[in-house]
C-alpha cells in the first residue's frame, strides 16, 4: 500500500484554532486602527482648512473665515460642523467669496465646535474663535480615538488626541 499524502484531521483542528485565535486579537485592534484612521482624517481635514484661511488671510491681506456649512454656499450659525464647512473671504457678517467646501464627514464622526466661524486677520491672527476648540470624535467621544483642534491667538492650529 502507498502512503497517503496529506494532513489529519488533528493538523486540520490545530491549524484552524490558531487561525481563530490570532483572528480574536487582530479583529479588534484592526477596528480600532480603522476608527483612530478615520478620526485623524478629519482632524486633518479641519486642520487643512484653518490653515488654508489663514494663509488666504496673510496673503490676501483681509479677513478670511471658516465656518460650519450645511448648503456648502453660507454659514450654518452654530458649531454643528457635522454638515461640511466652508472657508470663506470674509468674516461671519459677510460671507464675500467661497473658496473651499468640505463635504460631511462619514456617520459614525462627530464633528462640533461651541463656536461657529473661526476668522483669520490679514496677519493671520485669530479674530474670532480664539481659546476655542472643534471636536472630532466617534458618538460617545470614545477617548483614543477623539481629536481636539485648538487656535491660539497668532493663529496657530494644533491638534490633541483624546479629552473631548
């Protein structure tokens, strides 16, 4: 008689439970990288689009805005960011020229701010919105994964990760 070539039925059991197991410990983490992608890229994108007021505003030499945007054509008047924003000419009394739309973010991000319109002077300095923040973050504000981006009073952006 020939010897068969192949595996038992015991090689097969072993091989799947250490696939179902390294499955167990990747699933999650790939879960959690995929929402900590997710909320970077918002912050990102909001980020881009305060520094893209201000460096309109510095090379423009007025006032350039970015505002929460629901129609992609004027200001929401709120901090409900979750509609898209717009960066503008202008400040929130008068909207003058659009120069960016940003569409909503997906459905699981939440994107709010208590302030409505962040402004940039023609030395880039913030006029409004100054000591105010925008969060980005999953429904609950789950800790690892939220954002918050913050403008001083020169203007500048930065962003922190978690403690919304």
């Amino acid at each position: 008689m020939k010897p068969f070539r192949g595996f038992t039925l015991v090689e097969l059991m072993v091989t799947l439970i250490i696939i179902a197991v390294v499955l167990s410990i990747a699933v999650p983490n790939f879960r959690d990288f995929i929402q900590d992608s997710r909320a970077t890229a918002e912050a990102n994108n909001i980020v881009g689009a305060l520094n893209l007021a201000r460096s309109e505003a510095i090379k423009r030499s007025e006032t350039v805005s970015v505002c929460a945007s629901s129609d992609q054509a004027t200001c929401n008047g709120g901090g409900d960011w979750d509609q898209g924003w717009i960066v503008f000419v202008g400040d929130s009394s008068s909207l003058d020229e659009v120069l960016r739309v940003w569409e909503a973010p997906g459905d699981a991000v939440t994107v709010g701010s208590d302030v409505g319109t962040f402004s940039f002077d023609s030395l880039g300095e913030a006029e409004a919105g100054d000591g105010e923040s925008i969060d980005v973050d999953f429904d609950a504000c789950t800790e690892p994964w939220a954002r918050r981006i913050g403008i001083n009073a020169a203007g500048r952006v930065n962003v922190q990760r978690g403690n919304c």
